[in-house]
C-alpha cells in the first residue's frame, strides 16, 4: 500500500520546497529570477516587467483553476506539465523563449482562453492596469505560461505526486508505461491510455489525493484579490468556450 500523499508533502514543509499554488511556482522559476530575464529578453525596467506580470497573473491563476475542474479540461495541462520543451522554460531564461516552447505556450493559452483573440482581450485588460502596450503583455502571456506548465510538472515530481505513483505493489510492478509519472496518472483517472493491472494500479484514494493536490496547486491564493473589471471578462470568455 502506497503511503498517502500527505506524507511525502510534509518532507517539505518548511524547506521552501512545497510551493503551496501556481503564484508561488511562478515566483520560484529559473532559480527566482524571472523577473530580472523577461526584463532583460523585453527591454524592460524590473519595475515593469513585474507590473506585467502582477497584471496578467489573476487571469492565468483564474483560467488553471477553471480548467482544473473537469478532466478533459485538466488533461492538457498535466500534458503540458510534462513536456520537456515547458520543464526547460521553468528552469532556464533561454529556453523559456525556444519556438517549442512559445508555441506550446500559445497552444496552452489557447486551451485556458478559448481562442487567440479572447487571450487577446486578456492582454488589453492586463495593458490597462500595468500601463504598458497590449502587444508586450499579448507577447509576454504564452512565456509565462509555458513557465507555469513547467513549474507545475516540476514541483509536483517534488513534492511527492509521482512517488505516490511509482510505490512498488505485490507482486512487483512493471516498468511504468512511456511518458512518465503523469501516463499512470491519466490512464488510471481519465482512462485515456492503456492502465495498468489492477494488482499494480495505485489504490483509489491515493489516486485521488494527487488529483486533488493538483487542483489545489492550481487554485488561486486564499488573499488574492478579486477585480470586478476581470471576473466580468472572465466570465464573458468562459460561457462563450462553452457554447
């Protein structure tokens, strides 16, 4: 019986190793020093590049923990999560602006927005309330978001989600199937590949207790502020998604 989730997560509490959302992650990317790259890679000041992403940040946390509530929404995250091409974004400045990368960000975008254009209304909000152009936020949106999906396919294989995953079983457990920590998530809770024997599959709670802790890493922070002017936007792109 694997050990529950819980117990591989209090390993890090207090280390500053359990990034408790996906702000904290964010903040933590390419060894803390996100704002100081962007600012170099758009010729900004610190002071507007943390303004930028200050301004786009409610509408990425809102979108990942919308689309953390129905698997068929949260299923590309967790691809995204683990792609290499995002993995190299969250750890290093020059690879957060490769072509796989950016266009993996723009794919991402595109799925937390429902299109290009409604990402595009995003931008224009964000540009009112930092005071910077609309096409520097519209270019800097997939970046961050590419460093997001990154960060959380990271601080997840930290913080003890895929152990929970990978614990041996009786009889032993074959290899894990292609694709990582995150195929045995997906085949044993959407059923979208192949799953395991059931003699090797991860007890149900256990399953879920990662499912769990995955949403909550995507939820926004207990203080964040809420802005009328976006809860409106927000609500107006996510109906327009569902039809």
């Amino acid at each position: 019986m694997p050990e529950c989730l819980a117990a591989h997560l209090a390993v890090y509490e207090g280390t500053g190793a359990n990034m408790s959302n996906i702000v904290d992650i964010i903040q933590s990317a390419q060894g803390g020093q996100i704002i100081e790259n962007l600012s170099d890679r758009f010729g900004l000041a610190s002071w507007q590049t943390r303004a930028a992403v200050d301004s786009l940040l409610p509408a990425l946390v809102a979108a990942l923990s919308k689309a953390a509530e129905q698997p068929d929404s949260l299923r590309p995250l967790l691809d995204a999560a683990n792609d290499a091409a995002h993995r190299a974004a969250f750890e290093n400045a020059e690879e957060a602006h490769s072509q796989a990368s950016l266009d993996g960000g723009d794919a991402i975008v595109a799925h937390l927005f429902g299109s290009a254009a409604a990402a595009g209304e995003v931008s224009q909000l964000a540009a009112r309330e930092s005071g910077l152009r609309a096409d520097v936020l519209q270019r800097l949106l997939p970046v961050l978001v590419s460093i997001a999906a990154g960060g959380l396919g990271s601080t997840l294989e930290r913080q003890g989600v895929a152990a929970v995953l990978d614990q041996p079983t009786e009889p032993p457990a074959p290899p894990a199937p292609k694709g990582g920590w995150l195929t045995g998530l997906f085949a044993s809770l959407f059923g979208t590949k192949p799953a395991p024997q059931p003699q090797t599959a991860p007890p149900a709670d256990a399953l879920q207790e990662a499912l769990d802790h995955i949403r909550k890493t995507l939820t926004a922070p207990a203080d964040a502020e809420r802005r009328p002017d976006l809860d409106e936007l927000l609500g107006r792109i996510f109906t327009s998604a569902r039809g």
